[in-house]
C-alpha cells in the first residue's frame, strides 16, 4: 500500500505559525507559541473542536470586595460593550477579547417535523445510553422541568461526572457547560427555568440534540488509551482514521497540558506521536518494498519470457487451452440458462399444482364444514345415546353367556362322547373276550337275534346233490333271506332317519351362526355409532369449554379495563407501558431493516467482485491471444520465408 504524497501530509511539530496558507489542509503545529499571533486563521467549522474553551472567569481571578468599594480604583468595562472604552492614552487595556456579534441560529426550531425528528433522536440516544427515568415520546414533547434536570444532569455527567455537585445554581452550570463545549448560539438562563413551557423547549430541543451528536462524536472519534499504538491496518484509509483518532487525543492531551503549564508532558505527548507516526511509516515502508519485490519479480519473469519455437508452441497450448476453456464457461452458461428456464418452467408447473391443490383443499374445508352441520342437525339426544350403550352391554353379556354356554356345552359333549367311546369300548372288548371263550368252551348256541338257527355246516355227503340248501344244512333264501330283508328294512329307515336328523342339526348350525353373525355386526355397528357420538360429544365440550374460556378472558380484560379507568394512574402506567414497547418494536424492525439491507449490499457487493473477476479474466484471455498472435506474426517477420534449395528446385522443374 503506498502513501500518497499530497497536500495532506504530516507537517512538523514544531512552532510554525498557523498563517501560511500554501497547504490549507495539512495538520498545523499544536505548539502553544503558535497561537499568539494575531493574523491567525480561525480553524474552519466543518470539523468541531473538542478543546473546552476556557472564559474570562477562568483566566481573571475575581475582583477583591476592597477594590470593588474603592472609588479611585479604575474598573473595566469589558463585561458590558465588550470592548474597554478609555480616554486616556497610557490607560491600561483589557484582558477580555471583544464580543462576537449574535449568532443566528439557522435550523428550523419552530418546525414541528424538525421538532419530532429531534425527540426521536434524543429518545433513541437515552434509551441506548441506559437513562434510569421513564421517558417517552408524548413526555418529550413538553417536559417538566424535573424531567429536563433528569435529562440534562444525565447527559453532562457523562462528560463531567462532577456535574451539578450543588456549588452552582442549576442554571448557571448548564449556561457555563454548554458554552465549554463550544455551543454556538447562547443558552438563556429564563428559558433554563422554564423548560417545559411552548416557547422556549423547541430552543432547548434544539441545544439538547447538539449534546447528543457532541456526545455520541466524542464517544466514537475519542479513542481509548489501549488503542493508541501502532498496528497492522487493513487499508490507507483505516490508517488515517486511526492517525486521525489518535491526534485528536494527542491534541487535547497536549492544549491540557499547555494550560497546566507541564513542558515536560507536552514534550512526552509529542515523542509519542512521532514514535506513532514513524510506525506507521515503517509499515508503509514496508508494504512499498513487498510490493517493489512482487513487482520485480513480475518484471522478471515477463522479461524471461524467450521467443523461442517451443516458448511459441506453449503459447499455442495455452491459447487452445484458454479457447477451450472459453468455450466451456459459455457452454456452462447456457446449460446454466436451460437450468434456470427449466426451473421457471417448473415454479410455474408447481403455482398451477399449487392452485389446483387451494381448489382440492377449499372443496375439502366445505365438505368437512358440511359434515359439521349435518353432524350438529343431527336427531341424537343423550338419553338415546344412553339406551344404546345399556343395549350394546346387554347384547355383550348375552354375547359372552351365549359363547361361555357354548364352550360349556361343547366340553360336556366332549368329554360325554370320551366317556361313550370308553365305555364302548370296553364293552367291545368284554363282547369279544366273552364270544371267544364261549367259542372255545362252545357253549353258546348259534342262534342269532331273531331266534334262526344261524349254523351252517358244510355236508360232504351232499355235495353231489342238485339242492344247494343241503350243502350247508340250512336253507339260506327261505330262512335266512326271510328273516334278514326285515332287519334290512328297519335299519335303512333308522340310517335315513339318522340323515334327516343330522341334516336338521346342521341347518340349525348354520343358523345359529348366521344370527351371531348378524348379532355381531349389529354389535359393531352399535359400537362405531356410540364413538361417533363419544366424538361429537367430545367436539362439542372442547368448543363449549373454548368458548366458556373465550368469555372468561373477556370478562377479564373487562375487569382489567375497568379498574384501569377506575385508576388513571394504573392506566397512564399502561400506556407507557405500552409505548414503550412499540418503541422497542420499532427499533428492533429498524434493526432488522438494517441488516437485511447490509445482507443485501454484501450479497451485491459479492455479485459485482465475482462479474468483476469475470471481466478481468476475460480481458486477460484477450490479452494472451493477442500477445500470442503479436508473438507469432513478429517470428514471421523475423525469419522471413524460407528458401527451398536449389536442388530441390531442379528436381521439381524435371519432375514437370
């Protein structure tokens, strides 16, 4: 970073006068000597001076009571005309400098806008700087005189802390401070008195808000004792800002120091700041030699840069390298239009679904607001809603009887039909045991049921005759067939009889569950119509209770609202209250206006370095290829166009 030398360099130190007008604009010495000449230029005002100015009551010590009842002591003027009116020649002349005429005071102080723009100032500067009274806007707008003693004692000790320590009169101090502080139109000690009255707040108004900008200057230009050394800086323009910060202390600490009469502190304060100023230099000296060395080195390797074939070759390299660069980056921009057109094309496609959903959505809020009314319209009291559960749990009880006598029946059965097969059998057994042994001790006849003599017995004699009845000793069609067709008959209509029975069981099985199929479907139906009405109840106690707590609170803002007028002190608390948090509201959206509009800069400002960037690495590409085309038509010049030789050309002439 280089310094530019201009008009607005340091100057010295020393005692040089203040009148020599060749560089307006430098920094003049702060030597004390320099102020005694008369034909020094007063500073311009477009920076204000933060040296207290210093009164003839600070530099004339008082008048003794003895002198001022001596009539032969001669006594001054000054105080009245401002200027000694004497008749003699060798009388002795005033210490006092002659009144500057009234300044008018041109800011539009009877301006209502200006007057509002001046308590929003003032306002906002007392609730930053953390002031302990309750203030607002309407209690700025015409103030007690206690509340401008609060606001006036509060702003000055913040430059004075020994401010009203109760040696002076309140009016007096605020006169004599405003006027340190280098206020240039006066402060009137009546209107000091009066501060609330119409005609002379707009003037104090006016005086108040001067403070606050004096003030807030002095809290942001004055820097602090730990800052006030040498450091790395970011830019030409932050190190002035701290050059300037630290003179401004430097200066004030100095015209302190000049008027204590301390040489030696003076001395101090000036090595100082040529010890800052001499820092500041070395880094600049610094960054110039960096920047000398970056440049040589660029020099150098430019002028390193050989014309030779194989340097030309990668200039060729590098120009089809940078085309194909060139070429991608606008392909990459188109594919980044088509992108970005499609992405249009679909936030169009969505706002069309988007629309078509609100239309899908609204047709479902009027179908369920349908639902609602049809739900409320409906004829379905308490009582039935009652004679319905009281059915439901008798239906579940002969439910549940019906299925427990079910079970019962169907173990009994069970173990009945065990106990029969058991039973069974054994008496099976006890037959075939009994049949075997009486078989064995042949002892019981072969007579069956029906009193025939069931015995056969196969005559080998009878063989050869031509009855078969003989063969077997028994007559089987006209006994046995006889006696059997009988007990074929009887017990084909028990099998039938047996069908129909179990065919009738099975159709009142089929019944049977039929009705508990249809039992438990109405059973279902009961209970979904005993949860819609447990819903219905349960929407309509939530908007009986919403309501019930709707009125509740109304009733108690009403209550609130009553005794709030029944107290007025109750409700002007209120309303500043109130107030107060609509100011802070108001500074917060004013917050956030602010950084949304910083965001906003930081994100042009970032746009506008990166199409910068661009630009430049366009031009530089541009650059490149005219270079290399210079380059190229420079080495056609040079070596010219080659010669063939002659051998060549003899044989090309005898090839035709």
């Amino acid at each position: 970073m280089h310094r530019t030398r201009s008009s607005s360099r340091r100057q010295t130190l020393g005692g040089g006068g203040l009148g020599n007008g060749n560089h307006s604009n430098r920094r003049q010495s702060v030597d004390p000597g320099s102020h005694a000449h008369g034909s020094a230029k007063r500073p311009p005002r477009g920076r204000v001076s933060m040296i207290p100015r210093v009164g003839r009551e600070n530099m004339i010590p008082p008048t003794p009571s003895s002198a001022r009842q001596d009539p032969k002591r001669r006594v001054s003027s000054a105080m009245k005309s401002g200027r000694r009116k004497s008749s003699a020649v060798d009388r002795r002349q005033s210490l006092m400098p002659p009144s500057a005429p009234a300044i008018t005071d041109p800011r539009p102080i009877s301006n209502k806008a200006y007057q509002q723009e001046c308590i929003k100032e003032l306002f906002s500067y007392l609730q930053k700087s953390g002031y302990e009274h309750p203030i607002s806007h309407k209690s700025l707008s015409r103030p007690s005189g206690k509340d401008f003693s609060n606001i006036v004692t509060f702003m000055l000790r913040r430059v004075d802390p020994s401010f009203q320590d109760g040696t002076l009169k309140m009016e007096d101090e605020i006169a004599m401070n405003f006027k340190a502080m280098g206020y240039p139109f006066a402060v009137s000690k009546t209107a000091l008195v009066a501060a609330g009255s119409p005609h002379t707040w707009p003037t104090l108004l006016a005086a108040l808000t001067w403070l606050v900008k004096r003030l807030q200057c002095m809290e942001n230009l004055i820097p602090e004792e730990d800052n006030n050394h040498s450091g790395q800086f970011e830019s030409v323009e932050e190190l002035e800002r701290k050059t300037d910060q630290y003179f401004f202390s430097y200066l004030s600490a100095s015209y302190v120091a000049f008027l204590k009469g301390d040489e030696k502190l003076r001395e101090d304060l000036e090595m100082r700041l040529a010890d800052r100023l001499e820092g500041d230099d070395n880094i600049l000296m610094q960054e110039i030699e960096q920047m000398t060395d970056h440049n040589a080195a660029v020099v150098e390797k430019m002028n390193n840069l050989s014309l030779g074939e194989k340097d030309l070759e990668d200039m060729l390299k590098k120009r089809d390298s940078y085309a194909t660069d060139l070429e991608q980056f606008h392909d990459l921009i188109n594919q980044m239009d088509q992108h970005v057109t499609k992405l249009k094309q679909r936030k169009n496609d969505q706002s069309s679904e988007l629309e078509e959903t609100s239309k899908k959505l609204t047709a479902i809020v009027s179908k369920v607001e349908k639902l609602k009314e049809c739900v409320n319209n409906q004829e379905l009291s308490l009582a039935d809603v009652q004679k319905m559960r009281n059915e439901q749990k008798g239906v579940e009880e002969a439910i549940e009887r019906a299925f427990a006598l079910r079970d019962q029946r169907r173990s009994e059965l069970w173990e009945i039909e065990s106990e029969v097969e058991n039973l069974w059998s054994e008496v099976e057994s006890l037959v075939s045991d009994y049949s075997s042994h009486a078989g064995d001790l042949k002892i019981l006849p072969m007579i069956a049921s029906k009193a025939v003599d069931m015995t056969a017995t196969i005559d080998k004699e009878a063989v050869l005759e031509s009855d078969p009845s003989k063969l077997l000793a028994v007559d089987l069609p006209g006994t046995v067939q006889h006696v059997l067709t009988p007990c074929y008959e009887e017990y084909s209509k028990l099998i039938s009889d047996s069908k129909w029975k179990y065919q009738e069981a099975l159709d009142k099985l089929e019944k049977s569950e039929e009705a508990f199929t249809e039992a438990l479907e109405r059973h279902r139906i009961i209970e979904h119509k005993i949860d819609k009405c447990e819903e219905t109840m349960e929407a309509e106690r939530e908007a009986q209770d919403a309501k019930l707590g709707v009125r509740l609170r109304e009733a108690e803002s009403i209550e609130t609202k009553v005794a709030s007028l029944r107290d007025p002190v109750a409700l002007e608390e209120q309303m500043a209250k109130f107030e107060q948090q609509c100011t802070e509201l108001e500074a917060l959206r004013q917050q956030y206006e602010e950084e949304n509009v910083a965001r906003k800069a930081a994100v042009c400002e970032e746009i506008e370095r990166a199409i910068l960037a661009m630009e430049e690495y366009d031009r530089f590409c541009l650059d490149k290829i005219s270079e290399v085309r210079d380059y190229k038509e420079n080495s056609r010049s040079k070596y010219g166009k080659l010669k063939i030789p002659e051998i060549l050309q003899n044989s090309k002439t005898q090839a035709d």
